[in-house]
C-alpha cells in the first residue's frame, strides 16, 4: 500500500455502490465518474506536493491542469501518471484486465514490472494480470467514457467482458 505511514482519518475514501454510478469532485477541481462498485481514496491533504489517488474498479477522470502537481492514480497493478487530461480507468480487483484508455493530453502508465508506457490520445492500454501481458492500441476513446452518463457501448470487446460489464452496470450476475 503506497499509503501505509498514512493515518486511517486522513484519507477520504468515496465508494460507488454496485448497481449505482458517483460523481466526485476533488478538492483541486479534478473531477472523477466511479463507475458500479468502485472506490476511490485520496488523503485529505490532496493538493500538497502531488495528488495521489487509489482506484478499486473504474473511474473516469477529468484532471484540473497542474504540471507542478502531477496528478497520480493507482490500480493494484499499475500507476497512472498525469498533469491535467481526460482518461478512463479500469482495474476493478480480481478482474485480469487494467486499462487506461486517454481522451485527451497524456499519461504515463508504469506497470508493477516498472515498465513505463506513454499514451497519447485514443489509446488503449491494457495490462493482462494473469500472464503481465501489455498492449498498446489505439481507439476511439469516447466509446469508454459514455457508461459515466448512462451509456453503454461496446466495440471489439469479448462476450465475457460485455456480460461482465452489463452485470456489474446493474448489478447482476449473468451466467
């Protein structure tokens, strides 16, 4: 945990419950979409030397521009590095796949294997948990945010991953 000298009370932790979406405005004007069953934790004292935030599941980020404040996100398996941009984030536990897929500015993704990846706009990122697998496609990255306004839309993706998000959209299981 990049959070363990951190004392319990000093971190904001904003869950999504399954079935629901949430909408969490940052205290630096960064906004961010959760997306069914995800949770974000940032501390309190967000807006210090850097901003850092940990995402269990999905969320869709509109990051407020500070080059001197870079903006971070973290999955269990990679961290996403930011200045101010738009970007989607995937990496719900248990699930093999992490994405990153970046609308607008840049990211610099680095994975637990500290291999480092850029990403410029309408590119996917993936890394495969189960064999540390990564890609880097592009895409039209305005497919990935609708979800946060009540869309879903689906393109080149697997049965299993269309099942796996309708289900958790509404949660339900779909066997």
């Amino acid at each position: 945990n990049r959070h363990e000298g951190a004392q319990a009370e000093s971190l904001q932790v904003v869950t999504s419950l399954p079935g629901t979406r949430s909408k969490v405005n940052l205290p630096d004007g960064s906004k961010v979409w959760l997306n069914s069953g995800s949770t974000l934790t940032y501390l309190i004292e967000f807006n210090k030397k850097e901003r850092r935030t940990i995402l269990e599941g999905e969320g869709y980020f509109i990051v407020e521009a500070n080059p001197e404040k870079p903006f971070y996100i973290s999955t269990n398996e990679i961290e996403v590095m930011i200045t101010g941009t738009e970007l989607n984030v995937e990496g719900y536990p248990g699930d093999s796949l992490n994405r990153v897929i970046l609308a607008s500015g840049s990211a610099t993704v680095t994975t637990g294997g500290n291999k480092t990846i850029v990403l410029k706009p309408d590119q996917c990122f993936s890394l495969n948990t189960l064999t540390g697998q990564t890609a880097l496609q592009s895409t039209d990255a305005a497919l990935y945010g609708k979800w946060k306004d009540g869309i879903l839309a689906f393109r080149d993706e697997t049965l299993e991953n269309v099942f796996k998000r309708i289900g958790r959209t509404f949660n339900v299981d779909i066997r």
